[in-house]
C-alpha cells in the first residue's frame, strides 16, 4: 500500500504515541480535526492500523527470560501444536517459517527451571533447539517509509 507522507506522519505519532490526540496530531500535521480523523480511520480500515495497545516490561513481572524454541515437526502437526501454543501463557509469538525447521517461537519465562517443562510440551511434537537470550540491544518497534 503506498501512502503518502501525511499518512507517515500521522503513523509516526502513533506509533510513538498511540495514546495521541487526533487534535494533536491534526495540529502537527497542519490538517484539520474532521481530516485527520478520517485518515486514521481509513488506516484503521485497511488494516495498516490494527490496533493499540500498552507496552509491557516482561521482566517487571517476573518474566525477564526470553528463550526462543525452533521446532522441526511434520505438517500434519501444525494445528495441534498451534492449539497448544495458544493454551500456554509462556509462548508469545510462534512463527511459521521456510529453510530449517517448522516454527520459531519466542517464549518469555521466569526462569530456567521453566523451560524445561515448556520443552517437555514441545517436545511431542518434534525436534526443538532452544536459545535463551542474553540481551537485545536492538528492537525495533515503529515502521518508517
């Protein structure tokens, strides 16, 4: 979809701000109310806006652990592993990917001692490799053109 450099400014403040005002953001992009207000919600339409919502610290509620699973598990599986992901609170993100193995998930945990259980689980179904991580120095959270 292109936009046009507007709609990137409007993108821009909500992605810094998702809690913004429309009139301030009508104020920084020198449009009015009513035209900002249409724009974000044709943004919101088209799915480029899908939703907003509170960043939170993990690790400030006692999952400061993040540990990510590569499972090798034969299609036939995918529903039923899916099915299990999203009954347990550790899994955040499980994605489907091309080249070695099925799925990467990215799962936060309080501690070591609970990953094993987690690779218990996963373990059913297939080959997993796990890799805890020992810092991000670099997330990305904002989309520019």
């Amino acid at each position: 979809m292109q936009l046009d450099t507007i709609s990137w400014k409007i993108l821009a403040q909500l992605q810094q701000d998702g809690r913004a005002s429309y009139a301030s953001i009508a104020r920084s992009v020198s449009m009015s109310l009513p035209a900002v207000t249409e724009r974000i919600k044709r943004l919101e339409e088209q799915g480029i806006i899908k939703g907003y919502r509170a960043i939170i610290d993990e690790s400030k509620l006692g999952r400061g652990l993040t540990v990510f699973i590569h499972l090798s598990t034969p299609a036939s599986r995918y529903k039923d592993l899916l099915s299990q992901a999203e009954q347990l609170d550790a899994i955040r993100e499980c994605h489907h990917i091309a080249g070695e193995g099925s799925f990467i998930i990215r799962a936060l945990i309080s501690s070591v001692q609970e990953l094993e259980p987690l690779i218990e689980v996963l373990s059913e179904f297939g080959e997993t490799k796990s890799s805890i991580v020992l810092s991000s120095p670099l997330l990305k959270t904002t989309v520019s053109p």
